[in-house]
C-alpha cells in the first residue's frame, strides 16, 4: 500500500471583499515610509515627542477667593442684630495623589467673628477692596402692619349722638394728618426703637444703630446697596380683604384714593431714609417687599407698598421695587408703567402739595407773628394809638398771616 504523500497546504486566496489588518501586508505593495515600518511599531518612544515631566499640582494651586454661601442674599446683610458677611472662603487643595479639590470654610459663621469690628479695623485700601462690586442688604423686619394699630379718638360729652359722630370723623381725620406730617419728618412716637415698631425700648438696637456702628467709611464706599422689607412674620390678610394686583392693565382691587394709614412702621422707615442720606457714591439701588404667600392671589397690599413712599426722600432716585414671595429665592420686579408704582408716584404728589401748603401756612404764621411783635414793641414807644391801628389792621387782613378776628 503507497504511503500518502503529503500533499502541499492549500494556498489561500484572499476574499475580494476582506480587508488586510495592515496596509502594508498588502502583497505588491510600495515600500511604506521609513517611519511607519511594523519593526519600528514596537517602539512606540519613537513615533512621538518625549512626554512632559509630570508637574505636581501643588505648584499651579489657585489662590483662596471669596463667594456667597446664599446667593439669593447680599454681599454684606445689615439687620438689628449686626452685620453678617455672606461668604465663604474657597480654598484649593491637593490630595496624597496629587489631585485637586476645593474645600469651602464658612470663617464668617463663627461665634467669635464681628464684621463691624473687622471692617473699621481695616485701612482705607482694604475697606474700598471689600466693598467694590459688593451688594449691601439692610433687612428691615416688620411685626405688625400700620392699620391694626388702633387709635381711639375721645368724645367730647354733654353733646348729642350726631355732634359725638361729628367729632369722632374730625378727631380721626386730624390724627391721620398729624401722623403724615410727624412720619413724613421721621419723629413719630415709637419711630426708631426697634425693628419691632411697637415697642419703646430704648435699648434695643435697629438697623439704623448698625448702619451708624460701621461708620462713615462704610457709607462712602457702597455701591450698590438693597433694602428688604420683610413682611412674612405678619398674617397675610383674608381672603375678604382686597389687595393689590400687578401687571400693566391690571385695575386696583381696593379704591386707589382711600387714605393710607401712617404709623410707626412709616415713621422708622422714614428715619431709615435719613440715615441713608450719607450714602452718596451709589450706583443703584432697589428695594424689595418679601411677604408671605397671600390667599388672596395677590402678592401684596396697598398698605404694604406704602411703606416705599418715605424712598421718595433720598438722595438717590434711580431705584428699583420688587417684590418676594417667601418660598421663593427669585424676585419680580415692579415696573414704572405698573399700576403699584402709578399710585405711589400719585400719593407722593400729594404729600408733596401737602408739604407746600403747609410751609406756606407756617411762613404766613411766622411773618404774622413777627408783624405783630413789630407792632406791640411800636406801641411801647408812640403809644396806644400805635396798638389799636395794628388791631384794625390785622382784623381787615391788610396784614400777611393769621390775625385777631
């Protein structure tokens, strides 16, 4: 029996439609390029430059910088308690690998830490440093709304039930006017005891206390400067209490000309406005009613948006309303051709002719009283002649002021 002869493998045809691993397995195909040779693949150090050496990370550490730990909040907020700085320091540090990570110190929160004491111990240099592009908020905290603070006007007796009505309405209107006028010069009974505005204390300090605590320095170098209203320790009213609505075409829900009642919250905030005079490098400035959530649908009320009027004083009028719901970080502005700002523009018009009517009373007053002293120092000394022509006189108005009719 033959052995089998070991036939020869069979030669193996590529497929037309398989394609080489390599270009350069290719049979009849050019040399390939000195550089791409498969013997120098091997090397991999030679088909491209030498790896940098690693650098460790603590040389390209970032410097520590600052940042607010809310910033739903100011820069620097000012209450009745003091001054807190919102920030927290950023500090960039390297792990046992060599990785970096940034760690957030809160150094502002410590029980220790006093910002009005660090901030007037600072030079000139730094206090215009720390305070450039930073945003002050003062927090004003209101306990009560002006209208439930009842004031009972008395009765005179020995009259009838119609004089008694009588008197009651002028009593009450004569109080009101008294209290626009006191509010509107920020001396008020009650006006700058505290944040409270119902109590007397003298020793409880206010915002304004802090605002004077800081210092001069601190007033020259703010920029930008936010009030805060803050109305969400106060009950929202009922749902049978009319409020205000917003938007351009909306129409008022309470009748815009009924008479705002002034208190003690109008008198502190006017006071406000007086310490606020020495802020004279503003920028801008906007003021901000944070209220609770309202059943009505309506964010805020008449009464509330009154206590803006007082801003109409300050120096600086290129300032903004907002306001703020409580649950909420955002703001919404208030704009000019809004129905909120069209009826404070109207109120401060009329305290405005207030105001007028009367200093011209008081200016009358005073010309009449000097006119009469005039008189009365004449007589002294030509006689009573003198007295009984300025009687006269003063009886027919031929004199400027009040005279004796």
């Amino acid at each position: 029996m033959d052995s089998p002869v070991a036939s020869a493998p069979p030669k193996l045809v590529p497929l037309a439609f398989a394609k080489p691993l390599m270009w350069y397995n290719r049979p009849n195909s050019s040399t390939p390029a000195p550089h791409l040779e498969p013997q120098q693949m091997s090397n991999p150090s030679k088909l491209c430059a030498a790896a940098p050496a690693f650098v460790p990370r603590s040389h390209q550490t970032v410097a520590p910088y600052y940042k607010r730990a809310d910033s739903s909040r100011g820069d620097i907020i000012i209450t009745n308690k003091g001054a807190i700085r919102n920030a927290v320091q950023i500090v960039d540090r390297l792990r046992p690998n060599g990785t970096s990570y940034f760690d957030y110190l809160a150094i502002f929160e410590a029980s220790d830490y006093d910002f009005v004491t660090e901030f007037k111990g600072m030079r000139t240099d730094e206090n215009i440093k720390l305070l450039k592009d930073k945003e002050v908020e003062v927090v004003v905290m209101l306990k009560a709304n002006d209208d439930e603070e009842k004031v009972e006007p008395k009765k005179k007796k020995n009259k009838s039930k119609k004089d008694n009505e009588r008197g009651s309405s002028m009593a009450a209107a004569h109080i009101n006017s008294e209290a626009i006028e006191k509010e509107v010069q920020g001396t008020a009974e009650g006006g700058g005891h505290s944040d409270n505005f119902g109590t007397a204390n003298a020793k409880i300090t206010t915002v304004i206390d802090t605002i004077n605590a800081l210092g001069p320095e601190f007033a020259k170098y703010t920029t930008s400067l936010w009030i805060t209203l803050d109305f969400t320790n106060i009950t929202p009213p009922s749902g049978s209490v009319p409020a205000i609505p917003t938007g351009p075409r909306a129409t008022a829900g309470v009748n815009p000309n009924q008479p705002i009642k002034f208190g003690s919250n109008f008198a502190f905030i006017t006071e406000l406005v007086a310490a606020l005079q020495v802020f004279t490098e503003l920028k801008q400035m906007r003021i901000n009613l944070r209220v609770r959530v309202s059943p009505t649908g309506f964010p805020f009320t008449l009464q509330q948006l009154a206590l803006v009027l007082p801003f109409y004083d300050l120096g600086f009028v290129d300032w903004t309303v907002s306001y703020q719901d409580e649950k909420f970080t955002a703001t919404v502005p208030i704009r000019d051709n809004e129905f909120p700002m069209k009826w404070l523009d109207q109120k401060r018009k009329k305290i405005i002719l207030t105001r007028e009517k009367k200093g011209i009373t008081r200016q009358r007053e005073r010309n009449g009283n000097a006119s009469r002293a005039a008189f009365i120092e004449q007589s002294r000394t030509h006689g009573m002649f003198a007295l009984s022509d300025f009687v006269k006189k003063s009886r027919l108005g031929l004199f400027e002021g009040v005279g004796y009719g």
